[in-house]
DNA sequence: GCCGTTTTCGGCCCGACTGTTTTCAGTCG
C-alpha cells in the first residue's frame, strides 16, 4: 500500500516540526512546510508526478524533496523522518498545538523536565513544575494551563457555509449595536471560501474603536469573553466557534483587510515582491527605507501600489497568482449573477420536499432562467425513486409545469432529468431507452465508495462512456468531516469527461462541495466544463448554489467554463452532441 | 531547502502582545 499525498504532506510536517522544536534553520524548516501544503493541495497522486518527472516542477520542490519523495513513494518511510522521530517524538511534536506554547518552551519542557506529551504536560501543571524552570513565572504557567484548556474543548472546524451563516448574523447585529461603524468584513480563510473554517475572523473600521468593540463583546451570541482590548477581541460564541474581532482607523481599512485575509503564505510571497522594490509592507501600509509610511484605505491601493491587479480572496493561496497578475492574466471568476440554470433539482418524485411547480417556482424567484428536475432512481434504499414507467408518468407532469409557464407569459423552463445511480458493478441503475427518452441525465455514484482505486474508477469511467450521461453529480462523494471521497483517478476521470463531452458537478451542498477547488482547477486546465448544481430537496436549498460559485472561484473557474451560465439552448446544443 | 524582471549565491514577511524582563525572547496571526 503506497503513502498518499496526505501521509507525504504530514511526514514533511512533522519533519519540519521536530526541525522546529531542534531548533534548526528556519528557512530549511519553512521549506518542508511550503513542501507539505504545496503536496497537499495537488490534485493528483505523488506518483504519476514523478513517472512524468514532474516533481520538481511543483512550486516549492526542489531536488532535495522531490528526491525524498521518491524514497517515501518507494520504501513507505524517509531516514531523516525516523532520524528526527527519535530527538523530537510526536508526543513532543504534539505539544506544539497546545495555544501559548511554542517550540523553544516545547523543547526546554522535554529536554530539561522530560516532558514528552500532552499528558505528561497537564501533569506538571498541575504539579506546578513549570514555574521552577528558569524564565517561567505562575504567569507562564497559567497561560500554557490556559491553553490546554483551549485545545481540549476547541471545537472541530465547521463547513464553510455554516460559518458564513454564523458570522453573517453577528455581522448584521453588530452593525445594529455599534453606530460609527465604517466598514466591516469577515476575512481569514472564510473570506478565501476554504471548505471548513477553524474560527471566525472579523475586520472592522471606526473611529471610536473601543466602542465598537463593548458592542461586540456585548451581541447576544457571545457566551465567553477571552479577551478584549480598545482594538481587539476573542470571544467564544454559544456555538462554541471562537470569533476574534480587530477594530481600527479606516484610513488603513484596505492594508488591514489584506493582511488579515491571508493566506499567510499568499501574504509571505507578496511582502518578498514589496521589499524587491524597497517597501516593507504589514498591516498598517508600505513603509518606504525612509520610514515614512503609505497607507492605503481600499484593497485595491495595496495590489496596485505593487502594479498588481487586486487579486480576488478566493486565489490568494500562493498558487501563481501572483505570476497570472502580473501578466494581467488571472480570471474573470464567476458569479452567482452570472448562473442561468440548476441542473440538479429533486422533487417529491423522489426524496425532495416539494412538487416539481414548486421548486421551479423558487428557482424563478431566485433568478434562475431553467432548471433540471432530477429524481433519484429507484436504487436500494432511496425512497419512490423513478422506474421508467414512473418516468414516463412525471414527464406529463414536467410538460404540464412548462405548460403553465408558458401560459402566463413567463420564459422559464423545466428540463426533465433523473440522477441515475450507478451501481457497484458499474451498471447504471435504468436502461438506456428510458434515459434516451430525458433531456439530461445525472450520474452519481452513491454505494460501494470504499471500493479500491482501479475498481471505483473504472465504474466512473463506464458511466462515463454512456452515450446517454450528460452529467456526474458530487463526483468522489465526499462528505466534509465525516467520510473521504472515494479513491479515484481523478486524472483519468477528467480526461474521460472531456473525450466523452461529459459536464463535472460541483455539488453546493454545505457539506459536499464537491468537486473541490484544486480539482477544478486541474478539470479546467485540461479543457473540461463544470457545472455547478444544488441538488436541492427543499425550495430553501437553492441558495446552497452560492457556495458552489464559491469553490468554483477558488478553482479559477469564469463564466464562459461553467454550463450552467449559458442559455438553454447553448446547454442541449451541447448534451445532443454528447448522446449522437 | 528553495529560488531568480537585481541574484546560480545569498537572500528568505511583519508587527503586536505578553511576561519577566532592565533590553528581549517567545508566541501569534
């Protein structure tokens, strides 16, 4: 059994902890971490970079790395992560999450009180050893207390879009309880639309800061105050999140924001093309070498002082970004505006909540120019799925939908669809004649995930290969915090959807989003289309589509890849193709 | 250890806060 990019990526991360707790070079330590995010955040298996000798071309993978990848994809283990293993063990390495507590007190707990855990740690406290240690006073040993208290109740992360609806709330009731308030955003891996969040970050600009501040600790959500300041605050929110909220000049609204929106390593990459220009910048502006300082009120004033584009939130991960802006080449993202259609809709048909002329009645209120009604088929445990008599029955009934449309002078439609299982064999769930007979079908996988890497693939692969299958929904099938995707081939699975004019989903669910960014982005640099879908089963899940325009912005996607954004016709134009 | 619109050698982000300090080290975001 080979390692993954993930045991890659934590094998260089604990190399680079131990490092850290050593108390090595750090820019030799910073080096194996860009290493471990640049591997963790690929969209592809470690290997087939290597049997194409591309390793090295992977920002942040030099000769050294890419070697010891090779060591690690061949042997299973690395000599200088069992070297390290052995002076900084990961009961030592795992201190380092522990809030308050760095690598220089980590390793003067473990070499000089042979402190070597978490455990062992709670036990001097509670001793009162640390205080004995030469620069620790009660203080100290309180804070680190203090701290693992933290840990041990911090709440998992949370999806994405329940922490936007979390921090929308307090946004809207801090806006009503602190009057002065100039300008005021969420940022931090929020604002950059990252699948889960850990906490919540809030930005905002006033002139009487402290006010704003009395009026955040004081919101109703607010069940803990940690700490509060004239310009800072942490609070934890009865939903156990931690916020933290920054509160300063407007004047440095727009450096502010940049900073505290990250990521640190996009902020890291462009303070290096500040200093290549002789201006230092942080938070508060770009000092010039005289000391005199530059502030810059809006977001945009911090890109272009550097003759730079702003670069949208969602692209700001050190992934050439930097390299698109400066050749004025980074994409125009798509929007939720910019979304003509839902091609993934349930209905009472099926495991939906609500008739067919109810759910393309929201989506008309919502914007939306057609949609898809797409009914699970009857598969194992999905309750009244569609057979292809029930089929024929609920394409009356689509025709009668769009019939009523038509009457009252509306231009808006309902395409028939199902969302067809496909089975562990990788037979799909309906014959061909009753698929042959929809304006679009839907394949999913939704069973049997666990199955090995060839065998899972090749199942897509065959669904793929159907003349009549126009779309995979939430193609690995992933549910964020609770089970991983299945292990495809995502290289092979792209470059079929392409040869075979098969769109890929986004699925907007909270806790799908799925496809995710960085496969996005790798399907649109091979050439393929997206689509993004709500596989809404209530009216009120239609808004679910803005986190898929979300994670498709993170995937550098624009308008024109994305099918959903073209009229009608322009989407059957290319469905046709696909079943000729 | 990585990397190049000054560089294949010599750089590598920045400031605030805290505690135990008489000038700074550690931690955090």
């Amino acid at each position: 059994m080979s390692l993954s990019n993930r045991d890659i990526a934590d094998v260089f991360q604990a190399i680079a902890d131990s490092m850290e707790i050593l108390g090595e070079d750090r820019f030799r330590i910073l080096a194996y971490r860009r290493a471990s995010e640049a591997i963790a955040d690929l969209p592809m298996p470690l290997a087939d970079y290597r049997a194409r000798n591309a390793l090295e071309e992977i920002p942040g993978i030099g000769k050294t790395i890419a070697d010891k990848i090779g060591v690690l994809l061949d042997s299973g283990s690395l000599p200088l992560y069992e070297r390290l293993n052995a002076q900084a063990p990961p009961g030592v390495r795992d201190m380092l999450q522990a809030p308050n507590l760095g690598p220089r007190n980590v390793k003067r707990l473990y070499t000089e009180l042979g402190i070597a855990s978490l455990d062992d740690l709670r036990a001097a406290i509670a001793e009162g050893k640390l205080r004995g240690l030469k620069g620790f006073g009660a203080k100290s040993e309180e804070r680190i207390r203090q701290g693992l208290d933290l840990l041990a109740q911090r709440e998992k992360r949370i999806v994405m879009p329940h922490a936007l609806s979390i921090v929308e709330t307090l946004m809207e009731g801090l806006r009503a309880a602190a009057p002065g308030l100039e300008q005021l955003s969420y940022t931090g891996s929020l604002r950059r639309a990252r699948p889960t969040v850990g906490d919540l970050d809030l930005l905002a600009a006033a002139t009487d800061t402290g006010a704003v501040i009395r009026a955040f600790t004081g919101l109703p959500q607010v069940a803990r105050i940690v700490s509060a300041g004239e310009a800072k605050a942490t609070v934890i929110l009865h939903s156990g999140m931690q916020a933290d909220l920054m509160v300063l000049p407007p004047a440095r609204w727009g450096s502010a924001l940049q900073h505290f929106t990250g990521s640190k390593e996009h902020n890291i990459r462009f303070r290096e093309l500040a200093l290549a220009r002789g201006l230092s910048f942080s938070e508060q502006g770009f000092k010039r070498q005289d000391g005199t300082l530059i502030e810059c009120a809006a977001e945009a004033e911090v890109y272009a002082t550097l003759d730079l584009p702003w670069i949208p939130p969602e692209l700001r991960e050190d992934k050439s970004e930097f390299d698109a802006a400066r050749s004025k080449s980074l994409p125009r993202l798509v929007t939720l505006a910019d979304l003509q259609a839902d091609l993934h809709m349930h209905s009472t048909w099926s495991d939906g909540r609500a008739s067919i002329a109810e759910m393309a009645a929201a989506a008309q209120a919502n914007g939306l120019c057609y949609i898809a009604i797409t009914d699970h088929s009857a598969y194992l445990g999905v309750t009244g799925g569609v057979t292809p008599e029930r089929l024929e029955r609920q394409a009356a009934e689509v025709a009668q939908v769009n019939a009523d449309f038509a009457a009252r002078g509306f231009d808006f439609r309902v395409l028939h669809g199902v969302e067809v299982d496909i089975t562990p064999d990788g037979d799909l769930a309906l014959p061909d004649e009753a698929l042959a007979k929809l304006d679009l079908v839907i394949a999913s996988l939704h069973v049997s995930l666990r199955q090995p890497r060839e065998q899972v693939t090749a199942r897509l692969l065959r669904a793929i290969a159907n003349p009549h299958v126009d779309i995979i929904a939430h193609p690995t099938g992933r549910i964020l915090g609770r089970r991983d995707g299945a292990d495809l081939d995502m290289e092979a699975v792209i470059q079929a959807a392409i040869a075979h004019g098969v769109l890929l989903e986004i699925n907007s669910g909270p806790d799908r989003l799925d496809l995710d960014a960085m496969h996005v982005r790798r399907a649109l640099e091979l050439g393929a289309t997206i689509v993004i879908n709500s596989d809404a089963h209530h009216p009120d899940n239609l808004t679910w589509l803005r986190y898929g325009v979300l994670t498709a912005r993170r995937g550098w996607a624009s308008a024109d890849q994305i099918a959903n954004s073209w009229p009608a016709e322009d989407l059957l134009t290319k469905v046709r193709q696909k079943s000729q």
